[in-house]
C-alpha cells in the first residue's frame, strides 16, 4: 500500500468521510461509481412499473399519489447522478453505460406491475427494501453518497406508507380484492428479497466495499432486518407471505425463511427476466426522444457564450 | 471590490453551511480572507467561496409560484396515511 492509500484507509476507519476533492484510491472511486449510479439507475428504470399505473389509478386521489411518488423517484435519479458526477464521470457516459448494459439496476424492475395491488406491493416492500438498505447508506464513507441518502431517506417515507396503504385498503375490500392483494404479494415477496444480492459468502464486491465502508451492513443482515419487520405487517393486515418455511427463531431472534430461488435472479440480472428488454427499450427510446432538448439547452449555451449577459 | 459569499463545512460529511461575507479583490484573496474572517477557532475543515453576484436566487415576492402548491398535497407527507398502531414505526 501507498502511503496515500495507508491514510486513506486510516481516515475511512476513524469514520471520516471522503470528499470529492480528496485523494482517493481509483478502484474506490470506480467501485462508487458503479455502485451509485446503478443506484441512479434503479430509481429512474423503477418509475415505468409504477409510470404504468397512473392513468388507471382507481381515484383522483390514487393518482396524485402515484404522480407524487413517481416525481420524487425521478429526483432521487438526479441527486444520485449528481453525486456520480462528483466523481469525474459524465451523464452521459452513465446513461451510455446503462443503454450498453454495462451498468445495472435492481432486477426488482424487471417484474410487470399486472394490477393495481401491484402498486400497493411495490411501495410496501420494494421501497420498504430500498430503504432498509438506504437507512444504512447514509452511513457510507462518502460524503455527497451518503447526504444524497439522508435526503432521500426522508422522501421515501411515504412511498412505504402509501403502499402499506393500499394493501390495506384492499384487504378490506371484497373477496376478490383481498385475493388481488395477496396475489401481488405472492408473486413481488420473493424478488423483493432477492433485491438486497447475493448471500454474503457469494457476493463478489462486498469485502472490499466494506472495508472500505461504501458498504455498511451486509446483504444478508439487510434482508433479514426487511424480512423480520415484513412479517408482522403482513399479519396486521391479514395477508401471508409466501413462505411455508418463514418462522420465528427463538435463539437467534430472527425469523428463518426458505430458500430463495437464486437461480431465478441470476436469469433476471443477464437479461432474461419478464420485463428486461421492454425497460431498457423504453429508456433508450424516451432518451432518444428527448435530443431535441438538450440540444436545445446546447444551443442556449452557445448563443450566451457569444454574448454574454453580465461582465465577467 | 467585490462581494463573495462563503461556505463552511464544519465537519467532513457535512453540507457546507452558508457563514457570512466579504469584500476580496479575486476568488483567491476571498479564500484567504474567509479564511482570516471565518476560520480563527477551527470551525470547519473546508472553504467554498462564491461571487455574490454569481448567486442566482428566488424573491420572497416569487413565493407563491415556488411554494403554494405543495400546500393542497398534503398526500406528499408520511403522516397523511393512517396505519394500524403496530405498524405506524414504518
Ligand atoms: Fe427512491
Ligand atoms: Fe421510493
């Protein structure tokens, strides 16, 4: 190790956090980059599900909450890009990545929202998901990550609620509403696990993450925070989680939970889930139909640098 | 003269913190004053200073178009939805 790279790693263990400006080992800054604009990524590819929805909300109300939420998942893209950014690396290299499919987002995306109950699991357990893994975050050791996470953290807490919400309106509902219910939370309950990655002892980029703190909390201690505060609120509302092995474990005060079917995730993430090819697609094609303007704003840009509105 | 504005972060991991103003003849001079100005009882670990005129900001005047609507959205705010006790913590 370089003696840089020995005081790197001694500030990052005395929980000091690293600023764009600060020397940085470039693996650390590769690893960010990866990570926090696949982050980027999965906030932006994750309104098309929920996009989908909007003109077939069942009320007005529904529907300003889904725009509402819809619009705030768009801004969590632009701070987590922005932060990217601080990193040397251009919007649209990022974008670049994500249309080449170099970069990733969370599978999770790549399931088709089929009904309305649909909108009530999302919210409930992927953005429950995303923020149990973001609550950690916002202890990550670099700095405009981390403020990026302390800010969105407080804008999620309505997506959960909203979603909760649904659920358990429909669980009020007729029968055949409380079965539409259930049937999301059947088929969102297991990708929803599978967001949190593979199982530690697999997971190719964790050790060094966590050394280097851009990782605070395991995959498996995540998912298994999510899934023990899941069941109780499966259980409020009279649903069940679609696990016959799911049960309380008394010495380890945990809930044990069956296997997850990994083989299913790793399908997903090569491309070859429901919705892989229809999310992408509908990315490249919006970006491409928005050329006009930003070379719109190009075009601005040029005529104010030939003639500049205030002195210099 | 010119009129800059500076930043403070006080600690790493913080947002800088918008801590007063002065007159310098450039950028750097401005660092260097902030530095005399703001920074005598180590308040902070790092300095940003901006033009004052390079500030773009809303009028208090503009409130209505940047603010009023969020009122009638009160959908927007956790607290809007009324959960069973046991799970309201979410
Ligand atoms: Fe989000
Ligand atoms: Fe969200």
């Amino acid at each position: 190790m370089s003696e840089e790279e020995i005081l790197f790693q001694q500030r990052i263990d005395a929980e000091l956090k690293v600023e764009p400006k600060d020397w940085m080992p470039e693996k650390y800054r590769q690893n960010l980059i990866r990570q926090i604009s696949q982050h980027a990524h999965s906030e932006v590819i994750g309104m098309q599900p929920e996009g989908n929805w909007i003109t077939r909300a069942p009320t007005l109300h529904r529907k300003s909450i889904l725009l509402a939420k819809i619009q705030d998942e768009g801004g969590h893209g632009l701070y987590l890009y922005s932060a990217a950014e601080t990193l040397g690396i251009s919007r649209e290299e990022l974008v670049q990545a994500l249309h080449s499919g170099a970069a990733k987002y969370a599978s999770i995306f790549n399931y088709p929202a089929l009904t309305w109950a649909d909108m009530g699991a999302i919210g409930w357990l992927v953005d429950g998901a995303a923020i149990v893994n973001q609550i950690s975050l916002q202890r990550t050791s670099y700095g405009p990550y981390a403020r990026s996470m302390v800010r969105i953290c407080k804008e999620e807490s309505f997506h959960q609620r909203q979603g909760y919400h649904i659920m358990m309106v429909l669980m009020q509902g007729s029968q055949e509403q409380q079965a539409m219910a259930q049937d999301a939370l059947d088929r969102f309950w297991w990708p929803s696990l599978m967001m949190f990655g593979p199982h530690d002892a697999e997971s190719a980029n964790s050790t060094q993450s966590m050394k280097w703190k851009i990782k605070r909390k395991s995959n498996d201690e995540l998912r298994q925070k999510f899934i023990d505060q899941s069941v109780k609120q499966a259980e409020v509302i009279g649903l069940k989680i679609p696990d016959p092995a799911l049960k309380w474990n008394k010495a380890r005060e945990h809930y044990d939970f069956g296997k997850i079917d990994w083989d299913e995730f790793a399908r997903v993430i090569k491309g070859d889930g429901p919705c892989n090819r229809q999310r992408l697609q509908h990315h490249i094609r919006t970006h491409n139909e928005g050329a006009w303007v930003r070379d719109a704003v190009a075009a601005y840009e040029a005529k104010h640098k030939k003639q500049p509105t205030r002195a210099a | 003269m010119k009129l800059y504005e500076v930043f403070i972060r006080s600690r790493r991991g913080l947002d800088h913190k918008h801590t007063g103003s002065l007159l310098a003849d450039s950028p750097e001079q401005a660092l260097e004053y902030a530095r005399d100005i703001y920074t005598r009882r180590s308040e902070g670990v790092s300095i940003w200073v901006v033009s004052s005129a390079d500030i773009i900001a809303s009028q208090e005047t503009d409130c209505e178009s940047f603010y009023d609507p969020h009122d009638d959205k009160p959908y927007r705010h956790a607290a809007h939805y009324q959960l069973p006790d046991e799970v309201n913590s979410m």
